[in-house]
C-alpha cells in the first residue's frame, strides 16, 4: 500500500523536525565517554541526511509504480469485466474525504460496474517556510463507491489501520457512539448529533459483521453512496475491496428499505433525510493546537524583548504568532458559533413539527 510519497524538501523537512527534536532529546541525556561522543555526533550529523535520502528514494519508486496503474488497471479490467467509461456516470468521493485536503485534488483510473464504481485519489500537503509555501507530501487513497437505494444519515467509521484514524481530532465529540465491544475496537464511529437511534436502526447487528470483514478500510455513508477507502493498494487487490463493499450494501438492503427520517413528512421520510442528518458537524478545538502554537509564539517573542532589550522584539516571532493566534481562535470560535446555531435550529425545527402534530390530532 502507498499511503503518502515525499518531494525532496518534504523530505527534508520532516527530517530536519526529527533531527532537532533529536538534538533536544540528546540534551537530557548523560554525558558519555568522549570517543563515543564524537562517534553519535557525526552519526547525529549524518543520519538525517540519509533518511531524507531514503524517505525521497521511496517516494520516486511509489510514484513509478502509481505511473503504472492505468495500464494495469486497464488490463484488470478485461479480465473482470469493468468498464473505464459509464457516459451520464461520474465519480466523486465522500464529503468528509474531501474535507481532509482540499488542494490539488485528484480522482484518477477510475473504473465502473453495475453499482458501484472505483478510483485512485489524491490530495496534496503545502507547508510553509519563511520563502513561501512549498508542496510537500501527497496522500494517496483507494476509495471504492457503491450507489444506495435512498440517502441516508452521514456516518463515518474510522478505521486505526486506516492513515491511523486521520478523522479523530476533525468531528464534535458528541457525535462519537459506541455500539459493541469487539466493534468499537476495530471503528471509531460517528453519526450525526440527534440521529444516533436513527444509524442504530440501519447499522444492525449483520452490517456490523459485514464491516468488521472490511476492518482495513475507512467506512462513510454519504447520502445515497456507501464508500470504503484505505490507502493506495496493488491493482490486484482492487476487485476484494469492491467485494467487501458491495457484501456490506447487501447487508443494509433490509435496514434502507424500512428506514425512515421521523423529522420528515412520512411519504418524504421514505426516501430522503432531513438536513439535520446530512452532514457530520466539525470539532471546534480542532483548532486548538494552532491556537497554543500562536500565543506561544507571541509570548517567545515578549521574552526574547526583554531578555535583549537592544535588540527589540523578534518581528518574525511577533507576525507568525499573531497570524496564527488570530486565525486559529476565529476558526474555534466560528466552529462552535455554528454548532449552537446548528442545536438552536434543529430544537426550533422540532418544536414546529410538535406543534403541527398537535393541531392535526386536535382537529
């Protein structure tokens, strides 16, 4: 599997945060006998040199085997009877996958069947250096889609073996659920805030066990497409993960069929969602970290003043901690702004139906 490949200054620069945070480490450390001191500073001095060497060499040997896929893919395709062009037919990848990255993103040798179609995504990291930004790393996923009959709640299952649960710090933890012991071990599992008896009457028992067959991937339902996605696999592996999504999609054909949204009109709620449940909500203290980055910066800055009156307050430390205190805390505040919004409207939306009710029994 290919989960992420390198440019030479993404490279780089994840070693060099190694190397210093190597260097910091080694600080605490007891001093030792001076020829083997010399010995583990040239070491030190080499060693992330030859990493990055290593992480680019792999990266270079990744991207020439993604270079090889579409001829591959185009040959497991005769085999097993896909087709690479569906007209009227598009794919496109969940919701909360897009919200991972969002730039230079890709869906490449993408290939159809009856219900369900198949694509090699991608997303690129940029960071930033006092030069600009630069690209980084590009993240690489196998995503498989499979058509539902009707739309359904948004729910997420983040699999540990899966990028290692990118998804833990991005959604409001009141929508986290637990259903079973030896299920909650394999997924972390999100439903909408107000919806969970809702997921619980469509992730029964036999679909928990046809997901627990995919424990490997990331599982989203995303209106009226179920999506599975892990990391880049071999070409060869393709057709088990379409088996393994289309196995859960038969699981839920019982579930889809009786299900319906309580905060619709009946014959609406048959076969659609209301708004509430369409989308999971985001964790404002996603922000956090950027936040503490940031005021830590602007403290770094008043000290390094006052400790070098001459010299003034480090410009730089005082502009980066600003950006990234100011920013980050509109994004947290914002984030929670629109989750109290998203709980006063629903509370409304609930009452009005309430009373709609009522006065339809008293008539």
């Amino acid at each position: 599997m290919i989960e992420k490949t390198y440019t030479i200054w993404g490279a780089i620069a994840k070693v060099v945060l190694i190397f210093f945070l190597i260097i910091m480490a080694v600080q605490f450390l007891p001093p030792v006998l001076p020829q083997y001191s010399i010995l583990f500073s040239n070491l030190i001095m080499t060693l992330p040199f030859l990493v990055a060497l290593l992480l680019f060499a792999f990266s270079l040997w990744d991207n020439w085997q993604i270079k090889k896929r579409p001829a591959q893919l185009e040959a497991l395709s005769g085999v097993h009877g896909y087709r690479t062009e569906w007209p009227g037919r598009t794919m496109d990848v969940s919701q909360n996958l897009q919200e991972l990255g969002r730039r230079d993103m890709q869906l490449e040798n993408v290939v159809y069947g009856d219900d369900w179609s198949y694509g090699d995504y991608s997303y690129c990291i940029y960071k930033k250096s006092k030069h600009g930004e630069y690209k980084a790393e590009t993240i690489h996923y196998s995503v498989v889609e499979v058509q539902l009959a009707r739309p359904l709640p948004n729910m997420l299952f983040d699999s540990p073996k899966t990028h290692r649960r990118q998804f833990k710090l991005m959604f409001d933890a009141s929508q986290k659920h637990s259903l079973e012991g030896l299920f909650d071990r394999h997924f972390t599992t999100y439903f909408p805030k107000y919806y969970s008896i809702d997921a619980l009457s469509i992730i029964t028992p036999e679909v928990m066990e046809a997901m627990l067959a995919a424990d490997d991937c990331d599982i989203e339902i995303d209106g009226d497409k179920l999506y599975l996605y892990k990391p880049l696999i071999p070409v060869q592996q393709i057709p088990d993960l379409i088996d393994k999504a289309t196995y859960i999609k038969d699981k839920l054909m019982n579930n889809i069929v009786t299900y319906r949204d309580e905060r619709l009109p009946y014959a609406e709620g048959r076969k659609d969602v209301a708004t509430f449940g369409t989308k999971l909500h985001k964790n404002p203290l996603v922000a956090l970290p950027t936040l503490l980055i940031g005021l830590a910066l602007l403290i770094g800055a008043i000290i390094n003043g006052r400790l070098n009156p001459g010299s003034g307050i480090n410009f730089s430390l005082l502009m980066y901690g600003s950006i990234f205190s100011v920013t980050s805390a509109y994004q947290l505040y914002k984030a929670r702004r629109d989750n109290a919004e998203y709980d006063r409207r629903y509370r409304g939306y609930m009452n009005t139906l309430q009373e709609r009710e009522q006065k339809r029994t008293t008539r």
